[in-house]
C-alpha cells in the first residue's frame, strides 16, 4: 500500500499488512544455487546422505529393491510372484521370499540397472549395491533442496530466506531418515511436485504432462488430477487426461521393451491404491481391540475404507480448484497442500514416507506466506517422527545391513510380552497425535488461519490463545484499516 497525502501535504504513515498475510514482494529471478548462495550446504548434505547410503536400509523395503533389481537383471518378470533372497546380497527376511514388484516398471528397471552396474564394476561387495540402489532417493532429496531454494527466491527476492529453506531441507532429520537412510523412493516425486509449482498454474499442458510423470514414477501424484480437472476451463480440461494416458503409454512402453507380459500389474496397481491398511493414520486403530474385528464382522465396511481417498480428493480438487482461480498470493500452495493433506488423512494405511509431501509444501508456505504457521508444522513434524523412532525400534532397525544381529534384536523386542505391548500400544498412539495433526492441517487449511495454535498447546494449563483469524480476515481489515492521518 502505497503513503497517501492528508491536507497540508503531511505524507500519511504507510500502513502494511501482517507479515503473514502480505503477498510475497516483486518477483525476483529465480536461480538455482551458487557456492555463494547455498551450493556448500548442498555439497555437505549431499555427502552426508552418501555417508548414510551404503551400510543403511529397511530390511523388508530396501530387500525388495534388492531382488527386483537382482531378478530385472536377469532378465525376469518381477512382477509374476515372490522372489527369494539373493545369496552373498540379502540382508534382511533371509528365508522368506518377499512379494513382487510394487510399483509401476520405472523403479524396477532402475534397480535392474543399478544391478547390472553393480555387476560391471566388479559386484563383489554388497554394500557398492547398496550405495548405488540409494542414488535415486538421494538426487530427489538434493533436488528437493534445490527448488526450494528456486522457489522462495523467485517468490520473495530474499537469498538469505532461499537460503535458510535451502538449509533446513539438506539437513532435515525426517528427510534424512526416509531417503538416505530407508532408502525410501518419495524424494524424487516430492520433487516433481515442487517441479509443478514452479511451472506455474496458468501452464495446463506441462502441468499434467508433469503430473502423468510422476505417476509414472510413483502413482501418489494421481491425486492433483481433480484438482486440474476442476481448475481449467473448456478443452484445457483434457489435460489431466493426457497426463494419465501418459503414465500409461510409458508403462505399456517399459514392458514391451523389457518383454514382460501384464501379468500381476493388476494386483500391483490394486494394492497401491488400496493402502494395506495400518500405518501412521486410523487404519492403524483397526487392527488392534476393540475395533479389530469390526472389518470381518462388516465386509464391504473395509471397502469403503479403501476406497474413501476418492471422493475424498475429488472434493478437496473442486475446492482447492476455487482457491486457486480466486488468485491470491499462496493459493496455489494452499491447494496443493489441502488435497495431500486430506489424501493422507483418509487413505487406508499412511507410511512414514508420505509425511514428506506436505512437509515440503508446508515448508514453502512458512518462508514465503505464512510465517507463524511453525507450531502446526512442528506438530506434525513431532508426532510423525515419534512413530517413524518407535516403528523402527529406536532406528535399529535400519542397521541390520552391517548387523543382522540388530533385526534379532528386534524381533526379540516384538515377541517380549512387556516391550512388544508398550512399542504397539506407543504406536496408536502415534498414530492418533499423527492424524490429529494432519485434521488440524487441513482446518487451517481450509480457513486460511495465519497464526494457528496446535491443538496440545492449547489442551495445556499455559497453552496459547486460539489461533488469529484467517489469513484473508487479516489482509482485508490490513486493507480497511484507516491511516494514523484519517484516524485524527
């Protein structure tokens, strides 16, 4: 807002809006980061992650990554049946065959790759498999830093602040944990999720090519089509077709150059969508008492569990869909934040490495729009990492590359009557603080509140006042407030 005059020709005192509330300033150019910028503090978390790579892993998903890449480079179909453990490579479930591939053909041939590479610089030591099997998680982790960055500074003009989100990615426990660590695969399409954001909403076609990709990746990017669907108008609604047809056009490509008949993609693409039920959200409630029996006892109960992430982010598109055509500075994150939000909060069965979707979108949305939204981002952050410790047996669990003695160690702690109680009973509840704080997210969401208060925060003796009035409230009353002149 620009100083007014009042008689006399005193210049009135300029009147700005909360910091929270104020659109980003000029748009600067955006540039990825230099040495000077930020570039060392990619560099050190890049060599932190490559520390991390080689001797972790989860010994059931890194182990399945381990024998689709092993039977891919053999020239086998992963996904016809269960698979044994590969001998001199296996870590984890030694005698137990794991299930087949889970995902779309994109990570299983760059397993197969990593395999066959592996193979070519010698393939005597187990753990340069890991290292390269770890490779794709960590770019998406580096390139997540990366447009960070790129985004707050075209958004803000402020290296300093690019800088500090730049920062706080590389060296994010959470993240550290899911991609280095895990060896998890949602880095790299949490990075085309940023990808999209920066194209812009108003570039339909790239957009949902982008979004088409990423489900061809990992089919977690399937949620924002509503959301485009709803967003465009006319034939410009055709695109989130086209980006599904080429999910689908890449992934009947990649099995005819493999030479894989269809078979068992089906079940693949059934159980991705389903969720398996259990993890970090409500599922999880249903598996233990009183509600353990409620989906024997109500078949078609569970089927509509399964299926409830539907409707549920066909409606979160349309509303999203009026923000973003609304305008307003940050809508575009608003939206994309409200449909993962919500996905997360009603689909059946949420693990640990979803939680890195909104943490990235929130994350924009404190250091450009939102500043004071920290307390809800910490309790998400607090509540998703208590379960991430306590599902993986204070982390041991990612230590049974170089210690199989550690998953011993661990089984022995499930099957202890005391310890395996008070770990299941710790993680309900996890699981009810996580999806409280996924329902406050999307209640702050959905009223735009600039400066909310966690929910524990405000159940505690000294907690906080309520949270201040949405965001929109604050930038209207900024811009209705009179002047120190009129107000005399």
């Amino acid at each position: 807002m620009n100083p007014t005059s009042v008689p006399g020709g005193a210049p009135a005192v300029e009147v700005r809006a909360p910091e929270e509330a104020r659109a980003p300033s000029s748009p600067h150019r955006p540039a990825w980061p230099t040495w000077r910028s930020g570039g060392w503090v990619l560099l050190v978390g890049l060599l932190l992650r490559e520390a991390l790579s080689f001797w972790t892993g989860h010994p059931y998903d890194f182990e399945i990554w381990i024998r689709t890449g092993y039977v891919v480079a053999h020239g086998i179909n992963p996904y016809l049946h269960p698979w044994p453990a590969v001998p001199g490579v296996s870590f984890g479930y030694v005698d137990e065959p794991l299930p087949s591939a889970a995902y779309l053909p994109f990570w299983p041939l760059v397993f197969g790759g990593s395999y066959r590479l592996w193979e070519a610089v010698g393939g005597g030591n187990r753990f340069v498999l890991y290292f390269l099997l770890k490779q794709g998680p960590i770019a998406g982790d580096i390139a997540t830093a990366a447009l960070l960055y790129r985004y707050v500074l075209g958004a803000t003009g402020d290296p300093k602040r690019a800088a500090a989100i730049l920062a706080f990615w590389s060296f994010f426990p959470y993240d550290l944990l899911i991609g280095a660590v895990w060896g998890q695969l949602d880095p790299v399409t949490t990075a085309i999720v940023l990808v999209v954001l920066l194209v812009g909403e108003r570039k339909a076609a790239s957009r949902n090519l982008l979004w088409g990709l990423g489900i061809f990746v990992k089919w977690i990017t399937a949620i924002y089509l509503p959301l485009e669907l709803f967003l465009h108008r006319g034939l410009r609604r055709l695109w989130p077709f086209a980006g599904a047809l080429l999910a689908f056009g890449l992934t009947i490509l990649a099995f005819a150059a493999a030479g894989w008949s269809l078979t068992g993609l089906f079940a693949t693409s059934t159980s991705q969508s389903g969720g398996g039920g259990g993890g970090m959200n409500l599922a999880e409630l249903f598996a233990r008492p009183p509600l353990a029996g409620t989906l024997v006892a109500y078949p078609l109960l569970q089927t509509a569990l399964e299926d409830l992430w539907i409707p549920v982010v066909f409606a979160a598109g349309w509303i999203g869909a009026r923000w973003m055509r609304r305008g307003g500075a940050g809508q575009e994150v608003r939206a994309l934040l409200f449909v993962m939000t919500l996905f997360l909060l009603v689909r059946w069965g949420l693990n640990e490495q979803y939680l890195l979707y909104p943490f990235a979108l929130l994350l924009v949305d404190l250091y450009v729009y939102h500043p004071k939204r920290w307390g809800i981002f910490a309790f998400v952050a607090v509540a998703a990492s208590a379960f991430l410790v306590t599902n993986s047996v204070l982390l041991v669990w990612f230590a049974t590359p170089i210690d199989p003695a550690a998953f011993t160690w661990t089984q022995a702690i499930d099957s202890s009557p005391f310890w395996g109680t008070v770990r299941y009973d710790l993680l309900d509840l996890f699981s009810v603080a996580v999806t409280a704080a996924l329902a406050q997210l999307a209640w702050v969401l959905y009223r735009d509140e600039a400066a909310p208060v966690p929910w524990p925060c405000r159940l505690w003796p000294f907690g906080g006042r309520r949270g201040g009035p949405p965001a929109d409230r604050e930038r209207a009353a900024a811009a209705e407030a009179p002047t120190p002149a009129e107000g005399a």
